[in-house]
C-alpha cells in the first residue's frame, strides 16, 4: 500500500514538474525578422482632415438598392480620384455594379499571385432619436479634442482611408510593385454585399485570378480588452461566423380569451424559446479559440499562463471560466438569440398562432442543416414549426497562421503598434472577405484600428470616432503592408 502511495506521489509530481517546464518555457511566436524598422513619415493632421472629409460624404446603406440614394457614392469616388492621383495614376480602376470600386496596381512579376485589399464605403445609418446623444454631428468629420468624429471612423472609413493615404504615399515616391496588388472598396457590405463582393469575388474567379492573401476588416488591436493582457491585442480574423434566422410558429385553438384552452400559441411559443435557450450548443477550445489563447499565454500573469499553457490538464476550468465572458462565449460556440416576437390582434382574443424569429451566428463547427436539427429536437413540439427564414450563410473556411499573409500581416503589426500579441480570432460578424474564399486560401480580417473599453459601444454606435495619433499608424501599418506583401 505504502508503495502504491508512493506511486501515486511521484505521477503528481511529475505531472506538476511537466506543467510547471511547459509554463516557464512558453514564449511568444516568432514573427519573423527584428531587424530595425525603417521610419515612415506621415502627416497625421492631414490624414484626419481627409478622413473628415470622406465622413461628411453621406454613403448610407441602404437595403433596397434605391438609385436616388446612390449618388453619395459616385460623389465618394471622384473625391477619392481628385484626392488621391498618384495612386490613381499608377492604378487602373473598375466600377462593379456602378458603384463598388476594384484597383489593379499591376505589378513587374505577372507570374506572382496577386494581393487584395479590402475595405467598404457604405456606413450604418444613425439610430433614429440618438442624433441629439452625439458630442459631435455624426456626419461633421470634425477634426477635435485628438479624434475624428462621425460615422465610419471606425467602420470601416479610417481603414479605406488609410489604404488610400498609404498606396499614394508610395506611388507619389514612384514605387513599383513587383507583385499585383488589387484594392476592392464595396458599397453594400452593411447589407451584406450582394452587389459589390458577391459580384466581385466571381468576377476574379472568372478571370482566372487567384489571390495569394486577402486583407479585409475585422479584428482590431484590442487595448484593455482582452483580460489578463496588459498591454494591447491584435486580433486577425482568420475566419468569421456564418448567419441564420429560424422562424418558430406555434400553433393552438383560437377562440374568446375567457375560456382559454389547457395550451395556448403563446404559451407554446414561450416553452419553446425557453427550452431552446436552455439547449445551447456544443462549445469547446478549439480552431481559432485555440490559437488566440496560445497567442497571448506568455503574455498574462503566471497563474493564467500555467493554465493556458496546460488545457490538458486544466481544459474544464479553461472553458468554463471562458463561458463566463460573452465575447469568449460567442467565439467558442454557435450562440442563440431570439429576435422578435408576434401574436396576437386583440386583448380578449386567444390567436390560433404566434411566431418567433431567433438569429444564430454559426460557430465553424456547425451548419444550417445541424442548426435546424438542434432547434427542432431541443423544442421537441409538433405543434411548434421551425423553419429557415433567410437563406443564411455557413462559417467560412479557417485560414492558416502559417501562411506567408498571415506572417507578412503579423510583423507589420508588430513593426507598428509597439509591444502588440498578434492572436488569431474568429470574428463573430460578416464581412466581404467571406466571398473571396472562391479565389484564394488565405482570408484574413484585420483593422489597424486601436479599440479600448470605452469604445466598444461605438461601433456602429453612438459618438464614433478614430484618434488622430491612430489614424496616423493605420497609414504607416498599409504602407509597410503594401510594400512587403507585393516584393
């Protein structure tokens, strides 16, 4: 007995002694070269003024493609020629479904696969009765107080902007790119691109062109964001999630609400959501959830890296203390919302149905036919129909942190935002990059835009704004981008 105590002792203290060389030997993914970075000039003032500009150019999306309401968008593309000529000079440029703009800045080595960039004109419109709630006009692109204000400073205008300001940068100094580098700037990515990227993507795939990276919004550098990481996060998407909504109806006898039945449509509908929500998807830490936490494990306090560095043997406390984080929670598994609700003509009539709408954002794991599957058994209820309201997206593809695009994108971050982890994401959202997966392998998302805790809620929300110091660094990240992604 004493002997298999013995045993016993020396398994955990050979598995502790195990943990223990793994966490202190954790160190941070080589990006590549440390050689000095070359300085970039760039007049920061002057960029947020231009950026100002573009803001005060309405491009609104809008969901029904009404002519009247384009003209923003012909009014941002010859702003964009008139601003920026050098770049227009070196680059030919095509107008996709009259509006969606594509670069060509060919290069000297036709035989490379080329490089896109990726960005969007179009901004979500400001919520009806907040306009007062703005510091600025959500549409002065006043330069004030260190920011650019309005809609689009952060999505996704300072990105556009900064592509533009850096490709003419090096086309005014008469750089010549040996590898093709195409710029493609959508004007109905807020509405989900049926226009401009699905249009675009084919386009290429017709042409015979395949990519050999592309770089589209998504992920920003995340300062305070990411818990236990002091210092800031770039966050690459290298997948994103796909898009459903479901219709429940439940069914039931009508009649005079004073003599209600033993199950009523409401009643039906409510136990529905309610074992729905009560039947979440299978989770875990894997794919892009993975990396990201290999990523930042040498970067956060001891007892967060033993754990990090040890799922093996902490995996259980891992995910659960994940799930307790909703934006963690979001990334590990396909989420559940319900959306909207109606039933119901009259207070004293009992309505023979009521429906539900519940949005899913599909983890890569899943897909529209197992997300169906799951909400029909988790209901369990003939008298409850569940069907596929929109057509949905699935996830996309993951692509490789092994690439040359990924490497290329991780040390330009690195050469610009000091002391930045580089951490692969799953961005929770839809973007335009999604549509390329016909034409390349290598997808990323990607922002050189600084978010802290104050400015989370800005998206796509109240007070939008970008620092001048940041718009700035956006410039000098695409000016080395462009320059190491097209030798």
């Amino acid at each position: 007995m004493k002997r298999v105590g013995l045993i016993l002792v020396g398994l955990i203290v050979l598995v502790v002694a195990v943990a223990l060389v793994r966490t202190l030997t954790l160190s941070a993914p080589d990006a590549g070269s440390t050689a000095e970075v070359a300085p970039i000039t760039i007049d920061a003032e002057a960029v947020a003024n231009r950026l100002g500009e573009a803001i005060r150019i309405k491009t609104l999306s809008t969901q029904f493609a009404r002519e009247e309401k384009r003209a923003p968008f012909v009014d941002f593309r010859n702003w964009a020629e008139a601003t920026y000529p050098a770049f227009h000079a070196a680059a030919s440029r095509e107008i996709i479904s009259k509006y969606s703009l594509f670069y060509t800045w060919p290069g000297s080595d036709t035989s490379l696969e080329p490089i896109l960039l990726m960005s969007h004109m179009d901004v979500v419109p400001i919520a009806p009765g907040t306009e007062q709630d703005w510091e600025e006009d959500p549409f002065s692109g006043k330069v004030a107080d260190g920011f650019i204000w309005g809609r689009g400073a952060i999505d996704d205008k300072s990105s556009l902007i900064a592509i533009l300001e850096g490709a003419e940068y090096l086309a005014s100094q008469g750089y010549q790119p040996r590898r093709t580098v195409h710029f493609f700037f959508g004007h109905d990515e807020e509405v989900g691109g049926p226009s401009g990227a699905q249009k675009m993507a084919p386009l290429l795939q017709e042409r015979g062109i395949r990519l050999h990276w592309v770089a589209d919004e998504g992920g920003v550098v995340a300062d305070g964001l990411v818990p236990g990481v002091a210092g800031p996060v770039a966050l690459v998407g290298v997948a994103e999630k796909g898009y459903v909504t479901l219709d429940l109806t439940a069914s039931a006898q009508g009649g005079h609400s004073s003599m209600p039945p033993g199950a009523t449509a409401i009643g039906r509908l409510s136990t529905a959501i309610d074992r729905l929500e009560n039947t979440p998807f299978a989770g875990g830490i894997e794919g892009p959830v993975a990396d990201m936490l290999d990523a930042i494990a040498p970067s956060v306090p001891f007892g967060t890296r033993f754990a990090l560095a040890n799922r093996w043997l902490t995996g259980p406390v891992v995910e659960s203390s994940l799930r307790s984080n909703p934006t963690m929670a979001a990334a590990m598994a396909t989420t559940i919302a319900p959306t909207m609700i109606g039933a119901g003509v009259k207070e004293n009539v009992l309505p023979q149905s009521a429906s539900a709408k519940v949005n899913f954002r599909i983890h890569p794991r899943d897909t529209v036919e197992s997300i169906v599957a799951h909400v029909t058994a988790a209901i369990d209820d003939e008298n409850v129909k569940v069907s596929v309201f929109n057509p949905g997206r699935e996830a996309s593809a993951v692509s490789s942190t092994e690439s040359e695009g990924f490497q290329i994108l991780a040390q330009t971050i690195q050469d610009t935002f000091e002391g930045a982890v580089v951490a692969p994401n799953l961005v929770v959202g839809g973007t335009d990059a999604r549509q390329f997966e016909l034409v390349s392998d290598n997808v990323y998302r990607f922002i050189p835009i600084i978010l802290g805790p104050s400015d989370t809620s800005r998206f796509h929300g109240t007070n939008e704004r970008v620092t001048v110091e940041n718009m700035g660094q956006a410039v000098q990240f695409y000016v080395r981008l462009i320059e190491r992604g097209s030798k």
